[in-house]
C-alpha cells in the first residue's frame, strides 16, 4: 500500500515520514514530494488563489504528480488536488488533508469516484485559540499599539481607549462559533475571571464554561467579541454592521477565524466612527493586506498577518495526527474524519 505525502513550506519534508512513521509496521510504504515556494508569502497567495477560484486553479508540478496513479493515499496540507489529478489516480482511495479545511481538494470529484476524504479537525485549535488570546490582550491593553510608539521613538499613554482600559476579570467574552478553538479559548478566559458567553446553533450538550445565548445578545453583552465560526454560504458575514452597531461603545472585535464571517467594510467605518473601541485581526478580505488599506492607517485596530494557526507544534503534530486516523482506519476503528460521507475502504494486509 503506497501513500504519498506532499510537503510546503508549513509543514517541511522531514515532518512527513516522522509523523507517518507508525503506519510502517501496517504495510504503508511512504514517499514525500515537496510543493516548493520561495517563501511564505508566496505560499499564502497560492492558497488565496485556491480559496477563491477552486482546487483547479493553481496546478501542481509535473515532478509532484508524475506516477501518481500508483498511490493508494494522498495527503496533503496546502497542495491543491483538483479534479483532474484526482481523475488521474487510478488506485487511489483515501485523500487526507491536514488541517480542517479541504478546500483544496476536489472533494465532488472525489465523492463521485468513491474515493474517501479526511480531514484533522483541531490541529491547530491550540495555536489559533493562544493567540486570540494574546490578540484580546494586545488590543485592551494597547501592548502592540505601545510597542509599535517605543521603535518609532515616542513615549505614550495617549491610546483610543486611555480612559477604558479593562482587566479581562469580570468582563463578559463572547465566542461566535463553539467548536474546538473557542472551547480551548473559553477555558483560559475562565482561568483569567471572566463571563464567557457563547453562540452557536449547533452545539449541544455541555457547553461549561460558556452559556450559550443568542448572537444580538452576545453582541449586546460582551466587552470582548471574538469570532470562531466555520465560514459557509450561510455565515458569510454573519458578523453585520447591525450587529456591529449592537455593539458597546467600549467593547472590541477580534477575528481570528475567517475574514468573510464578519462585514470587513462595517467594521472599518464603525472604527473609524468610533461606534466601537477597537478591533484585533488575524485574517482580512485582501491577503497580504495593501499599504494604503483602510486598517492600516486606523489607530483603534490591532493587525498582525495571518499567523493564528502557524505554530510549530501545529504543523509538526498535523501528520501524527493523520497517521492516527489512517491507522484505525487500517485497523477497521473509528471514529473517523470522513467529511464526504464516503466509508475508507481500506484496511491492513
């Protein structure tokens, strides 16, 4: 049984065949293929391409694909496999993709053929909900904003929110989104005394430390709202500027999840009218973000370049954590990440 296993920048070479090291004794002969950029930015411009313009849109090396219908298992992490890759794999049977997204890959095509796709939901949930955490604090506490005044020479206490500057202690927090982030988040806000709030229409059961309400109550209530959704057809924008306007005058925004779950054009007049106190982001509509756009030249904002998941642990446990998967699914266990719909065929010789 061969699987192969392609590299970028994120997630190097040499992580592969550490992290798919126990599928060995199964049968699994592994060979690594790298996606090569130049550099990080060029990577994230791919993925942007293939966000909006589909698995297809950016074509894979010839080096990369070259005998790929002899492979039993693909994963990937970035690396698009569009239809006609997917088409060409004659033996193929499992994709796994390692991170919760699988935009990149041809999941329709795959489908069809009946060819199962997994997927490592929370691999990186622990990095996105840290920094979150450090993006709350930057922004209350104006840290980056008095780090950002110190290198240009200034010595300042003159921030938007002088007169307002809270302790997270007793402070409500809101959580847009219930899933595995916002839970790591909602334990270390608790740890820290606050009120944690939570929306989220599809979570059920024990939600501590969270108490679920609606969003127009979260978004009335919370000094902090911090969005955790999964961006679908339907949560596009789910963060309005109605909803923004419900907003407390003292309270901040940040998003670390997708730039389309909240109303990016909103937000920047609501900050520049001052209706709200600030706003951190990790994710923008535009990637890399412009010079001249908008938030950059807001003071009320903190801005840092799309790093929430981009942790080394993150990158380096993602194959471990696939190779776990594939493992029981070779030993016929579950449960499985099978975000398709399609039973892995597949098992142990």
């Amino acid at each position: 049984m061969k699987l192969l296993a392609i590299s970028d920048v994120y997630i190097p070479a040499e992580f592969m065949p550490r992290g798919f090291a126990p599928l060995a004794e199964l049968g699994v002969e592994v060979e690594v293929r790298r996606w090569e950029h130049p550099t990080l930015v060029d990577l994230q411009q791919a993925n942007l391409a293939i966000e909006q313009g589909g698995p297809d849109a950016v074509p894979l090396p010839a080096h990369v694909t070259e005998g790929v219908d002899a492979f039993d298992i693909i994963c990937v992490q970035f690396a698009p496999l569009g239809s006609r890759l997917i088409e060409a794999a004659a033996a193929l049977k499992v994709v796994g993709v390692l991170r919760g997204g699988t935009e990149n890959v041809a999941v329709d095509v795959a489908t069809r053929r009946g060819i199962s796709v997994l997927n490592t939901p929370g691999r990186n949930a622990r990095a996105v909900a840290e920094c979150a955490l450090g993006l709350i604090l930057s922004e209350v506490r104006n840290i980056a904003r008095g780090h950002a005044a110190l290198k240009a020479g200034r010595w300042t206490r003159d921030f938007p929110n002088r007169d307002t500057i809270p302790e997270l202690n007793e402070k409500t927090v809101g959580l847009v989104g219930y899933g595995a982030v916002a839970r790591l988040l909602a334990g270390y806000l608790r740890a820290m005394g606050s009120r944690v709030i939570a929306y989220d229409p599809f979570v059920s059961g024990d939600t501590a430390p969270a108490q679920m309400v609606d969003l127009e109550t979260l978004m009335r209530e919370s000094d902090v709202v911090s969005v955790h959704a999964r961006l679908t057809a339907e949560t596009q924008h789910l963060v309005s500027e109605r909803l923004l306007r419900l907003m407390k005058p003292t309270a901040v925004l940040i998003n670390t999840a997708r730039s389309g779950l909240v109303d990016e054009p909103a937000l920047i007049r609501v900050l520049q009218e001052r209706r709200i106190m600030g706003a951190a982001l990790d994710v923008f509509d535009v990637e890399p973000l412009p010079p001249d756009h908008p938030l950059v030249h807001l003071d009320n904002v903190t801005i840092v370049p799309h790093i929430g998941g981009s942790s080394l642990d993150a990158f380096r446990g993602s194959p471990k954590l696939m190779a776990g998967h594939l493992r029981r699914m070779l030993l016929g266990q579950g449960p499985l990440p099978v975000v398709n719909g399609i039973p892995p065929p597949l098992r142990a010789v």
